[in-house]
C-alpha cells in the first residue's frame, strides 16, 4: 500500500516539527507556549505527543501578533 503525503498547509493537525517549518518559528517556543498554556484549544496532546491544530493556532498568531 501505498502512503499518501499530505501537504502542511492542507493538514488539520500538525506536529511540532511541522508547525514550527509552517510558521517559523522554533519548536521551543512552541513547546513553551504549549507548557503556559495547558488548556489552549488549539494544542492537542495525544498521549505524551503534542499536536497544533493548524487553524486554530494560525488565528492566535494573527491576533497576538507576538510570534
């Protein structure tokens, strides 16, 4: 069987690594912000491994515009 790639911006959840390559920022400060912010909506922990979910954290970029 063959494995589909999907592509970063098409993905509704992204991995650390994808998120910070998406956004440009380092995975540290993603990692961080997702340690101050344990109930943010729009990080996703599956088991011990975290995910963005991509929309959710694109809109808080644009609205706190620190990142």
């Amino acid at each position: 069987m063959k494995k589909v790639e999907v592509p970063v911006w098409e993905k509704a959840n992204l991995t650390v690594n994808e998120a910070a390559a998406y956004f440009e920022i380092g995975t540290k400060k993603i990692r961080d912000l997702a340690r101050e912010n344990p109930d943010a909506t729009y990080f996703l922990w599956n088991g011990s491994k975290l995910l963005i979910k991509r929309e959710l954290f694109e809109k808080q970029c644009e609205q706190r515009n620190e990142l």
